[in-house]
C-alpha cells in the first residue's frame, strides 16, 4: 500500500462530486456541497475514500479551495485512476 499527497481545487455548489481535470499542479475536483461549515470539505474526503478506497486527510488548506490532501493505503485501482490524471 502506497501514501501520497496531492494538491487539489474544490469548486463547491457543483451538481455532482467528480474529479475533473488537472489544471497546473492541482486536482480539480466538483464538490455538491457548499463551502461554508466545512461541508465541502466533509464532502471531499468522503468523495476521495469512496473513489480511491483509501484513508484521506486534509492537511492544508481547511478554510480555502486549494487543500492539500494526503492518501493512505492506496491500491493499484487507485493508482490506476490517479495515473489517468498524470498525478503519480
């Protein structure tokens, strides 16, 4: 099992939760829930445990989009889908 960080971009109030694009050095990823009390921050690592099956913390960036985001125990799924995004 691998341990990563990455940088990401949250667009909160999006329709759905995806992972978008990667735009320069950050992962840009639609979150459904608002910005504020840290729903979408809640969100996001939801969205990330689900996606990558893997244990996700924010260590920076709780207050504002740009968070930087450490993966636990990647597999070779989450890999896979992180190498789509040229991310590892």
């Amino acid at each position: 099992m691998k341990t990563i960080t990455i940088q990401v971009k949250i667009i909160p109030n999006s329709n759905k939760n995806e992972i978008v694009q990667l735009e320069k050095e950050f992962l840009k990823i639609k979150i459904k829930k608002p910005q504020k009390n840290q729903l979408a921050n809640k969100e996001l690592v939801s969205f990330l445990e689900k996606t990558f099956k893997a244990d996700i913390k924010i260590l920076k960036g709780k207050t504002i989009k740009k968070k930087l985001i450490l993966i636990k125990n990647l597999n070779k799924q989450s890999i896979d889908i992180l190498k789509k995004f040229s991310i590892i």
